[in-house]
C-alpha cells in the first residue's frame, strides 16, 4: 500500500477516537448523570489505548498521539467525571 493510503488511514482513528471520546465526555457534563456509564468500561477502554500506544512505539507521530495517547487522557478524564458525580449524586 503507498505511504499516502497509509497516512491516510492513520488520522482516520487520530479524528475519530478523540471525537468520539468527546462526545462521551460532553454528554456527561452536559448531563450530570452518569446513569448507563461504565466507569470499568472507561478504565479499560484508558488502558487499551495506552497499551496500544506503547505498542505501536511511535511515540511522536502525530496520528499515534492523538489516537492513543489523547484518547487514552479523555478516558481517564470520564473516569475522574463519573466518579465525581456519582459522589455527589450520593450526597445529594
């Protein structure tokens, strides 16, 4: 396959991981509810990513970055979310 397919298909996760992460993480914010989310789920999903990442070793593509790394950072920032509002969703 040439490199420009190959480029290519790297930034189609780079966009769409980070993305589709995002709008996890908007919807919970958006909502204060974290009914039907998985904090397990989030966790796995942060450390499938950074293992990929250290798998793949290319630690300073840009397409790794965003894909891996920066997806890896949303996941555990929904973890954080979750856990902060299900304790307050118990004190209130």
């Amino acid at each position: 396959m040439s490199d420009f397919w190959v480029n290519v298909a790297g930034w189609i996760p780079a966009i769409t991981l980070p993305a589709a992460t995002s709008l996890q993480l908007i919807k919970l914010l958006r909502s204060r509810s974290t009914q039907g989310v998985s904090v397990l789920t989030w966790v796995l999903f942060g450390i499938a990513n950074l293992g990929i990442y250290i798998f793949t070793e290319k630690y300073f593509v840009i397409q790794s970055l965003m894909a891996q790394l920066l997806t890896a950072i949303l996941n555990f920032i929904i973890v954080g979310v979750i856990l902060f509002l299900k304790q307050k969703e118990q004190h209130d």
